[in-house]
C-alpha cells in the first residue's frame, strides 16, 4: 500500500492511506493559496492542530458535509461540538496517543498559541505523529524550535512536514534545526508563501538542509502529492 501526502496550500495537508483521507489544518476558503474550495474536499477525519483561523478554517463545514471526525485537542473540540455543531470529535491532549482505523495518532508538544476565530479559549497548540501501515508521518504544525524534537525523532520519522514561512513558526534556520533533531527521512516544508510575510525560498532553503543533514529535502506546489 502507498500513501500519499498531498500539499493543499499554506498549512493543509490531505494523507490517503488505505481507504481513509485525512485533512490536516483545513483552510481553503479565504486562503489565497488554495487551488480548491471547502465544497470539494472528502474525508473522514478532519486533523487540526489550533485555533487560528488558518487552521480551524473549514473544519467545522467539511467535517459537516463529509461526516467526517475532527481530532484536535479537548477544547477546540467542545467548541466545534458547542458552537459550529460538529457531531463526531475526539478530543486529545498533549502526549496523548489513539488508535484509529487508520493508524496511530500521537498529539505532539507545538509552542505557540491557539486563540479561536471569536476569541474562544482554543486549547493548546499541537503537532501530531501518525504511524500508519506505510509509513510515520509528523506534521509539526505551527511551532517554534523545541529540543524534544529529538525525542520525537527517536520514533523513526519517514516524513516530517515542517513549517518554514518565519514570522509565526520556524523560519528556515530554526527549520534546518529541527531537521537535524527529527533526522526523518524526507522533510516537506509547509506554512510559506501564503502571504508576503511568509515568503521564503524553499529550495533554496532544500539545497542547505540536504548540504548539511542526510534527509532528502521534497519541495511541492500547491495540489501536487508526494507518494510513499
Ligand atoms: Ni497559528
Ligand atoms: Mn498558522
């Protein structure tokens, strides 16, 4: 079996694996650089990772429409539940691991923030591990650098989605830097070019971390796949 990691603009990210699709931090509409809209996506579980609006974007709509779950932390999911009428959540927290009928998720540490769209409390920002049949995906989401990268790291990553726009997350020296704790196999980057802000230079960024690290560096445009 393959899996297929497919690059839907700024930080959404779409997994096929078996006959399950993931969408990781949805956000379509408004996002000026998704090449679709939120009517067209399918899935059955909806991954995001905080509260910020290019994040949480259309979970709630795409959850809705595809019956899909959302898993996110506990209070981002009671306030999809509460307020936006999600019917199937699961809530996690920090650390926390569940099986799934398409592998393992680990919600991982991100150090960043979470503020909802209308001010709501939006839990603590996440990461999150997936170990499938294929392969071990992390999505680091938004974060800074953090040493217990490392530890994460020491599961064995194939793929490792990094954000490298700076600004809110990593920046590209910071990436190169979780790079060499990660030590995954492939690295994607993620989070850049949505906006001018966010503007960074992904292969050439590539062209260093595959100088200086032995992971192989798979720089995509927005609606092309990586297949494992
Ligand atoms: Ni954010
Ligand atoms: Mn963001």
């Amino acid at each position: 079996m393959t899996v297929t990691i497919t690059w839907l603009g700024h930080a959404t990210w779409q997994v096929q694996t078996g006959r399950h699709t993931l969408v990781i931090d949805p956000f379509f509409d408004g996002n000026p650089a998704a090449t679709m809209a939120a009517k067209d996506v399918h899935c059955d579980y909806v991954l995001v990772s905080h509260g910020h609006g290019d994040h949480v974007g259309d979970a709630a709509a795409i959850a809705n429409r595809c019956d899909a779950t959302v898993i996110s932390n506990y209070d981002l999911c009671l306030w999809l539940s509460n307020t936006q009428g999600v019917q199937k959540t699961l809530g996690m927290n920090l650390g926390g691991s569940a099986t799934l009928p398409f592998g393992r998720v680990k919600m991982t540490v991100a150090h960043h923030s979470s503020m909802l769209p209308d001010g709501s409390y939006g839990g603590n920002p996440c990461g999150f591990v997936l170990r499938l049949p294929e392969k071990t995906l992390y999505f680091a989401c938004d974060t800074a650098l953090f040493g217990d990268m490392k530890y994460i790291g020491d599961m064995g990553i194939d793929v490792a989605v990094l954000p490298i726009g700076d600004l809110f997350t990593l920046g590209p020296e910071d990436a190169l830097e979780a790079v060499k704790l990660l030590r995954p196999k492939q690295v994607i980057p993620s989070h850049y070019n949505t906006w001018p802000p966010i503007a960074q230079d992904a292969r050439g960024w590539a062209k260093v971390v595959e100088q200086q690290t032995s992971s192989k560096v798979c720089v995509l445009e927005v609606g092309e796949a990586l297949k494992l």
